[in-house]
C-alpha cells in the first residue's frame, strides 16, 4: 500500500463536494470564538473533538450549525476560505468546486455580502499565491422553506458572476427536491448550473434521485449512492453523463460504513463517480485521507484511482479546453 498512498498523495485532484462551513477546523472555531468574544460551550479543542460523537445526519447537522456562529465578519469567512484552500493545495488539489450555505448566515443576521465577499477575496488570494483554483456553489437547505431559498437566490444575482451554480443540502427526510422545484426554475433561467444533494440512505432516496434527474435537470449529483438498488436510474445517470460526488469517510459516519463497494461498482459500471470530502473538519480526512481509505477498503489500482480523478475533472464546471489541461496533467502524472 505505501506506492500506492505515494501515488494517491502525489496525483493532482479536484474535489467537487466540500462545504467551506464544513472545513470549520477545532482549532479555527476557538480563535474565531475569541476573536468575536463568543463563549464556546466547551472547555478546550479536545472536548469539542469529543462533541462529534453522530451516527446519522441529523446528529451530524446540529453540530454542525451550532459551529457556525463563530463566522461573523467577512474576515472570518477569508480566513476559513482560505485555510481550506491551502490544505487542499497541499494534498495536490489543482480545482474545488466550493458549496457554502448563506441561509446559515443571513438567519443569524449576517449579511450575505459579508459571506461571500470573505470567500470571494480567499478565493483569488489563494489562486494568485497558491495557483488553485476554485469555484462557488450557493446551496439552498432544504429544511427550511422554499420561499426563503427563493429569496437567497435573489439575494445572489448581484454576485452571480461569482457563484457557478446552486445546490441543496441539508435533512432530506420529508424534503424532496421537488419542494424546490420553481427555485431551480429560476436558478437556471439566471443562468445558474444545478446539482441536488441525494444523501445515503434517506426514506425516498430513489424516488428523490429520480426527482432531481428528471424533474429538477440536475447537472450533478451529490452523494448518489443509492441509485445503484435501481438499475434503470443507473443507466439514466450514465446516458446523462451525470457525475457522482460520492465522500466515502463521511458516509462512514452518517451510515455506518463508507459505501467503497458501491462505489467501485459504479466505477465498474461506467458511471461518472468522483471522491471527495464533503466536512473534513467534521468527517476527519481530506482528499487524500478519503481515497486512501477507498483504496484500502477495495483494493483499488492506480487505473481506477486515476479513473476516479479523471471522472472529477470531467465533471468539473470548466471549459473544455481547461478541463483537458488539467486533464493532460493527470495523465502525465499517471504514466
């Protein structure tokens, strides 16, 4: 195994599922605390690392949000932004598509100017320092009402050269992307690129699937693991080229087992399935830490692990042209 984690760690990568709020390191979360005057409901970091103690989403989610209101000023969004972005230039990460979740923010009564102004200013400070390049996704959370996601995205448009595209996160249960349906309307007539969260083994996860496949049009999946019990929905995402954002260390602690089977399954199926993240500070391990322990768990070689990192690439928001750049990077490396 150790060629093969010096391959994983030295192959260049795009990571297409990470939430910057999810990147929220421990130690982060203190200073950000102090800074802001806030008092954490915990004695020091080993106490709050003790607090991650979830087995299923809802579990996850409420520390998740409780985190949050350590980010108040657009300074504190440069620096989570930006601590993310240099981790993941270390771990070879050449492109990240970034979800953030406004709604958390502008309910606690933080301006939306102040989220992604923090985030944009990280975003090119990186990419002008580092050279990495990345790219905003506004998600929706799809808990709270659709009248409040359709006016985020109205907050959005004057930034809209900024953001990619949208997405929705947050509890499924007894949320269904159809719940949204005239908000995506609007999104992609702004022009705005589509991508739905299908979360692993939720009640309705196929019929949820389906949704935002046919109903929504979703340009991307995320998660995804479940169409695998539905081969029709399988052969539908394949004709569509729809890529997978599946985060194997994360599913291992929402649902018990990171899904690595599935996974190689639908890489076996010729199925556009990509590795990443998703709340590394949260789900501990990066990218390189999620396809280590990929490969470990199904004994994946250097083809599919290249596979893998080709599929992100190609499903990356990019031009063509700059897709086969990165491209031609991979396959050198891979030689």
């Amino acid at each position: 195994m150790e060629n093969l984690q010096d391959f994983i760690e030295g192959m260049p990568k795009c990571e297409l599922h990470v939430h910057v709020e999810g990147t929220l390191e421990p130690e982060m979360k203190f200073e950000l605390a102090k800074r802001n005057n806030i008092e954490l409901p915990y004695a020091n970091i080993e106490a709050l690392k003790n607090a991650y103690d979830f087995d299923d989403l809802p579990s996850f989610l409420a520390i998740y949000y409780e985190g949050m209101n350590v980010l108040l000023t657009e300074q504190d969004f440069f620096d989570l932004t930006y601590a993310y972005l240099v981790k993941a230039h270390s771990q070879n990460v050449l492109y990240t598509e970034m979800f953030f979740d406004p709604q958390a923010h502008t309910a606690r009564g933080v301006g939306f100017d102040t989220v992604i102004r923090g985030i944009r200013r990280a975003q090119i400070a990186a990419e002008t320092s580092l050279g990495i390049r990345s790219q905003l996704i506004m998600c929706f959370l799809r808990d709270w009402s659709a009248e409040f996601a359709m006016t985020t995205l109205l907050q959005s448009l004057p930034y809209k050269e900024w953001i990619i595209g949208v997405g929705l996160d947050s509890d499924e249960r007894n949320n269904p992307p159809m719940k949204f349906n005239k908000v995506f309307q609007r999104a992609r007539e702004e022009g705005y690129l589509l991508t739905v969260h299908c979360d692993v083994n939720q009640q309705g996860s196929i019929q949820h699937i389906w949704q935002a496949v046919n109903d929504i049009g979703a340009d991307r999946l995320d998660h995804g693991v479940n169409a695998i019990e539905d081969k029709a929905l399988c052969e539908e995402i394949k004709k569509r080229s729809l890529a997978l954002t599946m985060c194997p260390i994360s599913n291992a602690y929402v649902v018990g087992g990171t899904k690595a089977d599935v996974l190689d399954q639908m890489l076996d199926l010729g199925m556009r399935v990509t590795v990443n993240s998703d709340d590394p500070a949260y789900f501990p391990g990066y990218m390189n830490e999620n396809l280590i322990r990929l490969q470990e768990e199904v004994n994946l070689g250097k083809d599919k692990l290249v596979q893998l990192t080709r599929n992100a690439f190609e499903g990356a928001w990019l031009p063509r042209a700059t897709k086969d750049r990165y491209l031609a990077e991979l396959e050198d490396f891979a030689v």
